[in-house]
C-alpha cells in the first residue's frame, strides 16, 4: 500500500509538472519548418508571448472548432492583435494535425479572428502593440516576419502559411526575424529588401569604368613618353660631355706644348765691371697658369646642363 501511495504521488507531481508547462509539443512532423527556423514550437512562442501579459498562462489541449483558444486575459494587449492570434493557428495545428507531409493543415473560417478577441476592445493588426513589441524583443522571442504581414485578412479567417514562410525562409537564409534588431543575423545571404540594378545604372557603371581605364591610359602614357625623355636626354647629354671632354683634353694639351713667353732679363756675371754691356738671357714664364683646366671645365658642364634642359 505505501508504494501504492508514492507511484500516486508520482503521478501526480508528474501530472502537475506537465500543467504548469503546457501541451506544447506537436503531434507530428507538420511543424518541423518552423521549429527548425525558430528553435521552438509554436505552442512555445505563443505561450510565452502570453506570459508577458499573464505570467500564469500555459498552453492548454485547444478546441477541436477554430479558433483553439480565446483571448480572455485581464490585460489582454499580448493576445488582442493578428500576430497571436496567427500563433494561434499555427498551435492548434500543432496539436491535433496528426498528418505528417506536405499537407493544407488547419484553417480558421471566416469570422474565427473576432471569436478569438473575444473580449477585447480596439485589435492590432498586422503588429504587436509597440510596448508587447519591446517586451518580445527583450526576451528574445523570435516572430517571424511572415506573422506580421502574411498572416491577416480581413474577413477574419486564417490561412495555411507555410509554404510562404518555408519559400521566405529560404530565400533570406532564416534571416526572418528581422523586426527585433537583436534577431537580425549578420551572416545572411540577402538582405530583407533586394533592389535589382537598372539598365541606366548599368551603363553609368560601365561609363565609370570606361573614364577610369582610359585616364589610366593617358597617365601611363604620360609617364612613358617622360621616361622616354629623360633616357634620351640622359644619352645625349653623356655623349655631349664626352666629346666636350675629349675635345677640352687636346686643347690642353697643344696649349702646353707652345712655347713661353721669353723675357729679356740682364744677367751680371762676376767679375763683370758696371757700365759694359750686360748679357741678356731668356726666362720663361707661363702666362696662365691653371687657366686652361679651369676653362675648360666649366665650359662642358655649361654645354652639358644647357643640352639637358632644352631636351626636357
């Protein structure tokens, strides 16, 4: 009887445990979409974006008639608008689709929207309430984007939309969650807005790479000819004061094979009386001595810099 006893109070703290959580696991593969892009259930979501409102609320085995749930709360903002109740949906069909594949799933008829609301006054639609909003984005829950502008209509009825929300999934890499700027995922492949580039911007594009390549040309063009310029002047120049050298080197040399100036200086010899006539005897003397080195020079370095700055 005592072990009788404590199996009951097994199952009854197990019972109580499985309450206090909610029925948010889904009964088939139906939702695998959704819990791979988001990380949970949408029983999950939905639960946990009631709490904000109502910390006590738990997901609990919906109806079988659409909508599963009510929006009843005493503070009803995170329920009364499109977003939750599209949440909703998508719970009770994780709860009683039993049919795993690419099927329909479960759509609310016209008029489900305004039996949800219940008692609710003014609905947002199509977003949450901008404080609810903040509140999700502090707690990291993750709506998708296609929960604010796929999921209303006005008559009141909800669709199937999944194979909107796989096909956008896909195509922005699940970068999805995009209306929580802490949710925006760095790594995506596209971004959530694409434009695609016109012809006009296409040619404006080729005409700038069009001026870039020939003013490429031009400097490059500018740049050789100066080369060109400066080899050639280089060249000359060399050669100039090459010849100028040679041509300086001859003319120093007969220069030094003339003979001096003589000049007649009186000599007397000893022994010599004052008065005779005296002997006169050659000395030389060069004239300009250094001159014609120094000339020289300076004259082939003039010739040279001058040959240089006429061809630049």
């Amino acid at each position: 009887m005592q072990k009788l006893a404590w199996a009951a109070l097994l199952l009854l703290h197990h019972a109580c445990a499985v309450l206090a959580v909610g029925n948010t696991t889904c009964l088939s593969s139906q939702l695998d979409w959704y819990t791979t892009a988001v990380g949970e259930t949408p029983c999950t979501t939905y639960q946990r974006l009631r709490q904000i409102c109502n910390s006590a609320y738990v997901v609990g085995n919906f109806s079988a008639d659409t909508p599963g749930d009510r929006c009843n709360d005493q503070v009803s903002d995170c329920c009364c608008n499109s977003v939750a109740f599209a949440l909703s949906m998508l719970c009770m069909n994780c709860q009683e689709d039993a049919e795993p594949g690419n099927v329909s799933g479960i759509d609310a008829g016209a008029g489900a929207y305004t039996i949800y609301l219940a008692s609710c006054g003014t609905s947002t639609n199509q977003s949450l309430p901008a404080d609810i909003q903040q509140a999700v984005c502090n707690v990291n829950i993750k709506i998708d984007n296609f929960l604010y502008n796929r999921s209303y209509w006005s008559d009141g009825s909800c669709r199937w939309t999944a194979d909107y929300a796989v096909e956008q999934q896909t195509i922005n890499n699940n970068n999805t969650f995009t209306v929580c700027p802490n949710q925006v995922s760095p790594s995506a492949s596209l971004p959530t807005s694409t434009t695609v580039p016109t012809a006009a911007a296409s040619l404006t594009f080729t005409n700038i790479i069009s001026a870039s390549s020939s003013s490429s040309e031009k400097t490059t063009s500018v740049t050789s000819s100066t080369s060109q310029k400066a080899i050639i002047g280089g060249a000359v120049g060399g050669a100039a004061l090459a010849i100028i050298a040679v041509l300086g080197g001859v003319y120093c040399y007969r220069r030094r094979k003339r003979p001096r100036m003589i000049q007649d200086t009186s000599s007397v010899f000893p022994g010599q009386s004052h008065g005779v006539q005296p002997v006169y005897s050659a000395s030389f003397t060069n004239t300009e001595p250094g001159a014609c080195t120094l000339n020289v020079l300076t004259h082939a370095l003039t010739i040279f810099f001058s040959s240089r700055s006429g061809i630049q």
